[in-house]
C-alpha cells in the first residue's frame, strides 16, 4: 500500500482471480477513493469460473467500492504469450460470457 496510496491515478487494476492475490480488504480499506478493475477470472486454466464465484467476488469488493467505482475483469490477459496463447478462442469466449452474465450491479 505505501506505493499506491500517494499514485495519482483514478483507477487501479488488479488481480485477484488467483489465492496470492490476497483479500480485497487490504486495498478496500486504503483505495476506495478510487475506481477498482476487479479480475474475476484467471486466464491461465481452462475452467470456466462460475458465474457465483464472480459474483461473490464482486460483492466482496462491493463492501468498500461504490457499483459505479467498480468494473469487472480478467486477471492479465488472454494473449499472455502472444505466439503460443494460454487458451484458446472458446475457454476465452465462457469465461468473458460468465463475466458479462454476472449480475453484480442492481444500480
């Protein structure tokens, strides 16, 4: 926290699809002034993350951020490795289409 706190950005963008991530408390309680780009899904397997875990990973980070502080990601990206990519076009679609399906915001 001591390195991110001072950083003049709106919005921090973070991992947190994978355990060493850590609980998004320590950044809830020091960055709710900011926006959050929460990774919900980990890129690097092929099992799809149910649209529960999403969920509840969400409202976990909804207990410090605002529904309009808050934008729902994967953790990196699915090109990690440009020329031998970590999934292929489907994994990459179910896993976008469980994000999108997450019903995370009443507002």
């Amino acid at each position: 926290m001591p390195a991110l706190k001072p950083m003049q950005v709106d919005q921090f963008v973070l991992e947190y699809a994978t355990p060493r991530a850590d609980d998004i408390e320590v950044v809830g309680r020091e960055l709710s002034d900011r926006e959050l780009s929460l990774g919900v899904v980990n890129p690097r397997t092929d099992e799809v993350e149910p649209v529960e875990l999403i969920v509840a990973r969400a409202e976990k980070a909804l207990e410090y951020y605002r529904p309009d502080q808050l934008f729902l990601n994967t953790d990196c990206g699915f090109g990690c490795f440009a020329s031998r990519s970590v999934n292929g076009e489907e994994v990459a679609f179910r896993k976008l289409r469980a994000i999108v399906e997450a019903p995370c915001f009443s507002g």
